[in-house]
C-alpha cells in the first residue's frame, strides 16, 4: 500500500500577498446585445447572476458542445478570481424534438433514456475539469413554471392558441423582436408559424410555447389548462433561468448558433410575460470548426470526449486546446494543436518541478519577484479585456522565462519560489490545467476529505458515509489519525 499521507490542512496553501491593482481597473466584455465592449456592473454590487444553455441530453456533448461549457468555465472562474461571487444556473434540455425522437427510437421512457447521458454530461465535465454550476435544473422537472409562464402570455394577448391546440408566441406583439439578432423585420410575414424548436432567420415567425400532444410524442405529455401537450424548447430557459435568478439577471451565454431563434425567443417571452429586461449582458462563443464547418451531430463531423481520451489524450490537454483561444474566434480542431498542447503542458510542468525543489516554506509576507508580478498583471490586464486568453498565456510563458532565467542565475531564493508557486496556484484556479493528472485527482480527493470533515462536524452521517464511498470508489481509504484524517492509497 503506498501511503499518499495527504492532510486536509495542505489543501489550501498561502497565497502570495497581492499588490493593490489599480481600482479603475475592470472587467469588459463584449455585449451581444449592443455589439460593444461593455464592463460588467452587475445589478447586485459584488454578485454576478449568470445563465448558460446547457446541453440537450439525447447524445453524448462533442467537443464543440464543450468549447462552449468551457468558455463559460473560464468566465466563472475569472470572475471568481476577481472577487465576484458568482451564481451560475446550466440547464438540462431533458424534453425536446430531439430527446423525444430519439428516446422513442431506442424504445424507452424519456427519463431513463436521458439519464445516462446526464450521467455521461457531469463524468465528462469533471474529466475537463468544468467547476460545478450552483444549479443544474432539468426541463421535464419545470413544467409547472413554463405552464405558469405560457398562462401569463395568453392572459396579456401575445400568446395565441392553433388549431392543433398548440400555443403560439406572436412576435408582432412584441415589438423589439429581432433587437439580440439584429434582424431587420420589416419584411415579416404576419401570422406565419414555425413548430420546431430550431430554424433559420430567414423564416423568423410566430414560434410555439407549446406544442399539443400527437402521437409522436408517446407518454411524453403534461396537462396544462389549454389541453394536453409539451413545452417547447424555448419557454424552458425563460422559466428555469428566471425561477433561479429572477425575472432580471445579469448575464447570459451560449455559442453563436443560440443567439437566433433560441436566445431571441427567450428574450420575447421573459420581456412580454414581464415587462421587465430580461438580461444586461449576453455573451457568445465561436464555433468549434473542423475544415471550416460548424463541428455538430447534424453534419456527422464530431469527436466526443471520449473518442478523443481513446486514443490517448488526457482530459487536461483537450481543456488545453479549447481554452487557448479567444471565445469570439471560431476554434479549428486540429490533432496537431492537441499534440502541442501537450508540449505546452510539458513546459509548464517542469517550470513548476524546478520551483519546487527549490521553494522553501511559504511566507505570506513574502513579496513576489518582479518578473512574477509583471505576470500577474499582465494576466489580469489580458482576462479583464473581455477575456483575452492569448495574451493572458503569453504573460504566463514569459514568466517561465523568466523565472528559468532567475533559477539558472540564482537569484530566486527558497521563499521566493514558493510565492511563484502560489502564484501559479491562482492562475490555476482561473485556468484549471496547470496541474498534472495525478496531483489534481489527489486535489479531488483532498476536498472530497474535507467535505467529510464539514459533513461529520454537521453530524450529516449518511453524506459522511456517502463521501467515503465515493473516495473507496476512487482508490482512497481514510485514516484517523492523531493529526487527523489523512488519505492513503489503496
Ligand atoms: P446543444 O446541446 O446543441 O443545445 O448545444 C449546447 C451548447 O453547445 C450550446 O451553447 C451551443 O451553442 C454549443 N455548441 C454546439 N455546437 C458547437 C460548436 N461546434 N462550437 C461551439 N459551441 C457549440
Ligand atoms: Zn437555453
């Protein structure tokens, strides 16, 4: 048995002291909404409340799926590291065209047919090392909320009912459709409906709030006092991102492929329903290409995350590649750029290595070395310019430089290496691939320990028990010690 003997106190090391940043200094970001660079004052001074369109769950998420979750990890950690408290909402699509389709295909009940790739959705974050949202709300448990929603619509008179007896969204009635995607409406066809969840700005048209049962739909159906059916897709994200953030909420993301009719619709429905702005800010990532075309399931030309760690890529290298450009620039995939994040992984590792067998105690008082706090600011100045994650690496790759210059002339003595170490630390935690495989699973099981602690300490037994399950699960047994708990390896 090899014994890890890791404490629960080593999880969080001392930080390095930080140098006062210059207060007129602050997060920018572009605003879809208005198309300009914008800082981020959110309603509630210090919180941020934010949105992200999660997946729908019928298939596995390709990596152009988590470009974008990874786009939105990047800004919840950056605006975590400035200070912000954040509160992140991620749907899950759990009933739609296509979960209904395709659970029918397979010839099981919606739910049991999305749970296992729910499941599949959260191993795969956590192999990427996503940070858990604050709320991960699945559609088929909010249907009450869109019935509520879709109610107020028809009582205020921009919701209508068909035929079919399926409900309608009147665009007409709401007369800044069109402001998110900047469509110019003056050609629209009055009257004219579009049933399916996804279409094209060409055929911008009334869009259905809810669509009423056929037999397509199988044992996928709710009661709503208009008669029997489903949502549709877009009423989902206006009742679950307004039930946890409230009617007016700061941000909200997504890839580009969103912004029309997805993100439009939402907007129409929150704003007539209640009368307030529905969202300051709204972001969007590029797409994820490969030979110039969208990567998606439609076109046949994706890689899932694990047809990527089949054949040999860690979870940390394919973060790598789909962090280091900017979120507005469409992203080619390319296996070259995997193998280069691996060189690049390479290079920071050893730099780290280095500093270790040098560094010495940490002492907060400790001040960084210049190069080292030219680094930290530079990689503020980068990530506050609406996230600009190339010149923030680059200020990272010119601190290896010079600090493998500092080791090879001596001048970076052992309190000194241990600040950079605890510098690296923070950039770490806005870029989540800076530590090696082996050590952020350790990091894992180290905060899954102290969750025991809290656990125990809130006589909460069964979640003590449950936490200690799932450390055996992953080759960890506890020890009591005089110290207290520790790990060992099994
Ligand atoms: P979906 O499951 O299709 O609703 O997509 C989930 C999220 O992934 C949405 O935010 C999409 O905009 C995003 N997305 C889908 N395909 C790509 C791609 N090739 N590149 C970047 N983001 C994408
Ligand atoms: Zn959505």
């Amino acid at each position: 048995m090899m014994t890890a003997a890791l404490n629960a106190a080593e999880v969080s090391a001392k930080l390095p002291p930080r140098r006062q940043r210059n207060n007129t200094m602050a997060f920018k970001l572009h605003n879809t909404l208005t198309r300009q660079l914008a800082e981020l004052r959110p309603g509630e001074p210090g919180h941020v409340r934010f949105y992200t369109c999660g997946p729908t769950v019928y298939n596995f998420a390709h990596i152009g799926n988590f470009r974008a979750y990874i786009f939105e990890d990047l800004l919840r950690r950056y605006l975590k590291f400035r200070g912000f408290r954040v509160t992140q909402v991620m749907n899950l699509t759990d009933v739609d065209d296509k979960t209904i389709r395709s659970s029918r295909e397979q010839g099981l009940p919606l739910r049991q047919f999305t749970k296992k790739y729910i499941d599949a959705f959260f191993e795969d974050l956590a192999v990427l090392r996503v940070e858990r949202a604050e709320h991960y709300p699945a559609a088929t448990d909010h249907v009450p909320e869109m019935i509520a929603l879709i109610q107020t619509l028809l009582d205020k008179g921009v919701g209508y009912k068909s035929d079919d007896g399926s409900i309608y969204f009147s665009i007409a009635k709401f007369p800044s459709y069109g402001k998110l995607a900047h469509l110019d409406m003056t050609g629209l066809r009055s009257g004219a409906r579009v049933a399916q969840d996804e279409y094209e700005k060409e055929s911008a048209a009334d869009f259905a709030l809810w669509k009423a049962w056929d037999e397509k739909d199988g044992a996928v159906v709710w009661d709503a006092p208009w008669g029997r059916g489903r949502p549709g897709w877009h009423i989902e994200c206006s009742a679950m991102s307004m039930k946890y953030l409230g009617q007016s909420f700061d941000l909200h993301t997504g890839g580009v492929d969103n912004i029309f009719p997805h993100h439009e619709d939402e907007i129409a429905q929150s704003e007539a329903a209640t009368g307030q702005p529905f969202v300051k800010y709204w972001m969007h990532c590029a797409h994820l290409v490969v030979d110039g075309k969208k990567m998606s399931k439609s076109l046949g030309n994706f890689f899932t995350l694990r047809d990527l760690l089949d054949k040999g890529y860690s979870g940390r290298e394919i973060r790598y590649e789909l962090l280091a450009t900017h979120y507005r620039q469409s992203l080619n995939f390319t296996f070259t750029a995997l193998d280069a994040a691996r060189a690049a992984l390479g290079r920071l590792d050893e730099f780290s290595d280095r500093l270790r067998t040098i560094a010495g105690v940490a002492d907060p008082d400790h001040h960084l070395p210049a190069w080292a706090q030219q680094a930290l600011d530079a990689f503020t100045a980068a990530l506050d310019e609406d996230l600009n994650i190339s010149a923030a690496l680059a200020a990272l790759f010119d601190m290896i430089t010079a600090g493998n210059r500092a080791m090879n002339e001596k001048t970076l003595n052992a309190a000194g290496a241990s600040t950079v170490l605890g510098l690296l630390k923070r950039f770490d935690s806005v870029l989540g691939f800076l530590q090696p495989e082996q050590q952020q699973a350790d990091a894992d099981a180290l905060a899954l320990l102290e969750q025991r602690q809290a656990a125990r300490k809130a006589k909460n037994w069964p979640e003590s028990d449950r936490i200690r399950d799932e450390l055996k699960k992953r080759g960890w047994v506890i020890q009591d010690t005089a110290q207290g708990p520790k790990l060992k390896k099994m």
